[in-house]
C-alpha cells in the first residue's frame, strides 16, 4: 500500500516529501513558507497602506475634535489620498500580480472566503465613503464627527488587526519577536499619515498667511519620530539573534550601512524638511520630499527587518566549545 501511495503522488507530478510538504500550509520546498523573504513590491504597498490608514485616522480625528480647518476640499484631498494609498494593495491583488498574491492574507479569485482581518480592511471604506458625503465646511455637525470617529476606531481596528495577522503567517510561536508589532504599526501608521496630511495642509494653504501654524505640526511629527525610532530600536533587539563570528563578519557592517540609510530617510530628512518648511517660500515641496523619503526609508527598514526575522527563526548555529 505505500509503494501504490508513493506511485501515486510521482503520477501527479509530485514526490512523496512535497506531497507531505504542500499538505501542510506552514512548509514549501525550501524550508518554511511562513518565513520565507517578501519581495520590495509588497513591502512599498505595505507602506502605503499604513500611510493611508494613518491619513484617515488622523483627519478623522482632528474632524471630530473640531480642530481641523473647515472647507470640503480640505478633507476630500486628504481622503482620496488615503484611499489611493489604502486601495493600491487591493488592485494589485485583483489583478493576480505575481508580486502580489494575497491582501490581509485573502486570496482574492482563488475560491478562498475573505479573512476577518480582510472584511476589516473592507469595513473600514464604509464610514470613509460617509464622510466624504458629510464633509461640507461646516465640521460641527454632530454626523460628521460620529462619523469621524467610527473612522478612526475602523483605520485603528484594522492597524491592530493587520499587525496579528502578520504574526500569526509569519511570527507563529514567537511572542518575544512580535510583542511590539502592534504598538510599531500604529506609531509608523500616524507618522506617515502625519507626513501626508501635513503634505495635504501646506498645498492647499497660504505659507504667510495667518491661517497656517506650522510649528504645532512639527513638534507633533518630531515627538512621533522618537516614539517611532524608540518603538524600531526595540524591534531590532527583538527580531535579532546572536549571529555566529562568520556572519556577523558578512553582514555586520552592510546591515548598519542599509539601517542608517533607513534611519536618515524616516527620521532626518522629514524632521528637518519639517522644521524648514516655513522658512523658505516654497518650502511646500519639502514637506512632500519628507514623505516620499519616509515611505522610501521605511520600505527599506522593512525589507531589512523581514531579512531579519527570517535570520532570527532559522536554527542557531552551532557554537564553538569553551576552552577557557
């Protein structure tokens, strides 16, 4: 009965050991599925995607206070372009692109039911759509702030959601690596939302006129840069096992040049454009050079971090004995 068995998986095309392999989802030919290096294409659209949610979590929450300045483009802008940046992901995964295969962990056209974490992410267009309906210029309309904070709950809910669900295909067994990931998606989600609007803000203002106020903006991104860069530095520690004297010889010195790259690109750069924006006449361009720097840094610190979980959950190599 074995040998009909194994007769019968080389007939379908597969051997005995990737039959038992493809039976189970957590496995591939090369070792782990789950661990397996995600390319640069998913990263960015992860990017994105926290941008936007954080775009729509912040304005909905200045709408609901009150203190966001009043006018219908002013926050028709900021919305649509969270969700271009929410909505990328999705059209990559309906299209089946080769870089994109699944969207909160749903295969889409692949006769598979959506995911909780997906319906979520789906939900969350729902009280988006309502307030570009409710936003009219006149922000104390008491729908339009219900509606602002269903928003906010919805983008938070599915921050939350998306970082256990990463854990969960890609950190399953690993609490002490994937302790923080919520905590680090929210802070990166405000930050690079924060960036956006900020973007959103200072084209469609006046730089010397009265109805701008810059500096409160700075001192905001620059506290969220140092939760962010606290938030990140805990994550590294986290993520990163004792290489052995071989590797860290390879790739000390090139992970610290790509991590400080990151660094300067998330934190540096946007601080700085930040604190120069109302000096120069046209320093609108910089608050969107800050942006695009954040999105291109964080894209990278990513890619690195991925790398490095997948380091970190590989077997320890064997250590050389004491001779002391």
């Amino acid at each position: 009965m074995s040998m009909l068995r194994d007769a019968r998986k080389r007939a379908c095309g597969l051997s005995p050991v990737l039959m038992d392999i493809s039976s189970n989802p957590s496995q591939s030919v090369g070792g782990d599925l789950e661990t397996r290096q995600v390319g640069w294409a998913p990263m960015l659209l992860e990017v994105l995607a926290l941008c936007g949610y954080g775009l729509w979590m912040l304005l909905s929450l200045a709408l609901a206070l009150g203190i966001y300045s009043t006018g219908r483009g002013e926050a028709l802008v900021p919305l649509a372009l969270g969700c271009l940046f929410v909505s990328v992901a999705l059209i990559a995964a309906c299209l089946r692109l080769p870089t994109v295969s699944e969207w909160h962990g749903w295969r889409i056209g692949r006769a598979h039911r959506p995911t909780r974490e997906a319906l979520l992410a789906l939900a969350t267009y729902l009280p988006m759509m309502a307030l570009a309906g409710l936003a009219r210029g006149n922000e104390g309309f008491w729908a339009t702030r219900l509606v602002g904070i269903a928003l906010m709950i919805c983008s938070l809910s599915c921050l939350i959601s998306s970082a256990y669900g990463y854990r969960a295909r890609r950190l399953a067994g690993h609490a002490a690596v994937a302790m923080q990931l919520p905590l680090s998606r929210v802070l990166s989600a405000c930050y690079g939302g924060g960036l956006w609007l900020w973007v959103c803000v200072i084209f469609q203002a006046n730089l010397s006129g009265p109805d701008l106020e810059p500096w409160p903006w700075g001192v905001g991104l620059l506290l969220l840069a140092l939760l962010l860069g606290l938030a990140g530095g805990l994550g590294w520690q986290q993520s990163l096992r004792e290489p052995s004297p071989g590797e860290r010889r390879q790739h000390a010195s090139n992970l610290f040049s790509q991590r400080f790259l990151a660094a300067v690109l998330i934190c540096a750069v946007p601080c700085v454009s930040v604190l120069l924006v109302p000096i120069f006449a046209e320093g609108r361009w910089l608050a969107l050079c800050a942006a695009a720097a954040y999105v291109i840094g964080k894209t990278i610190e990513l890619k690195l971090y991925d790398a490095a979980v997948v380091r970190s959950l590989e077997p320890d190599p064997p250590w050389p004995p004491n001779r002391s």
